[in-house]
C-alpha cells in the first residue's frame, strides 16, 4: 500500500510559522505543527519522514497527519485556529462538512 504525501514547507521557509510541539487541544497528545506548501497549518503526530526535498518544499508521508489519529478529530472545524497567536475568533459561518481533511 502507497503512502500518501503531501508538500510541506521546510522549517521556517518562505516566512512560514517555524515548527512547534503543542498539546492538541481535542485529545491532548503532543503533536508537532507544521505549514503546508500552501502556508496552512497541519498538525503531525511526529515529525514526519521526508521523502523528497525541493528547494524549501519537502514532500513527506500523510501516514502520521495527527487528524488521522486524533480521537478528538469531529472537533476540528477550524484547525488553522491551533496554531495562531493572533486572536482567537469565532467562525460562525462555518460548514458543516468533513473538516480538516483538504488534500
Ligand atoms: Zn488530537
């Protein structure tokens, strides 16, 4: 069976929010934040394994994406919210569908 991947910014790159090991707020476990090649925030269980380098782009496997495992996933409507030290603000207008899973 193929992993599946996904582009993530190298630590830091392009002015992106530098790596961070935070406590998830659904299920409490450590995760790491890492930033999308698009610059959203996603959350692994570990420290992914790289699996290509391109300039500032690394492609890594989606085997450790912590929405994967989170058991407190249903929650996350809004997982960009996580990561920001701006203010938290509510997002009423937001759609019930599948939340996090945008690859
Ligand atoms: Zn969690």
């Amino acid at each position: 069976m193929q992993a599946r991947t996904i582009d993530l910014l190298v630590n830091g790159a392009r002015g992106s929010r530098r790596r961070g090991v935070t406590a998830c707020k659904g299920c409490g476990r450590a995760i790491v934040w890492c930033a999308t090649a698009a610059g959203k925030p996603i959350p692994f269980d570990e420290m992914p394994d790289v699996i290509s380098l391109d300039d500032d782009v690394e492609t890594v496997s989606t085997e450790h994406v912590h929405w994967g495992t989170c058991s407190a996933r249903d929650q996350f409507k809004r997982p960009a919210l996580a990561t920001t030290n701006d203010a938290v603000q509510p997002q009423p207008k937001v759609e019930p569908k599948e939340p996090g899973f945008e690859w």
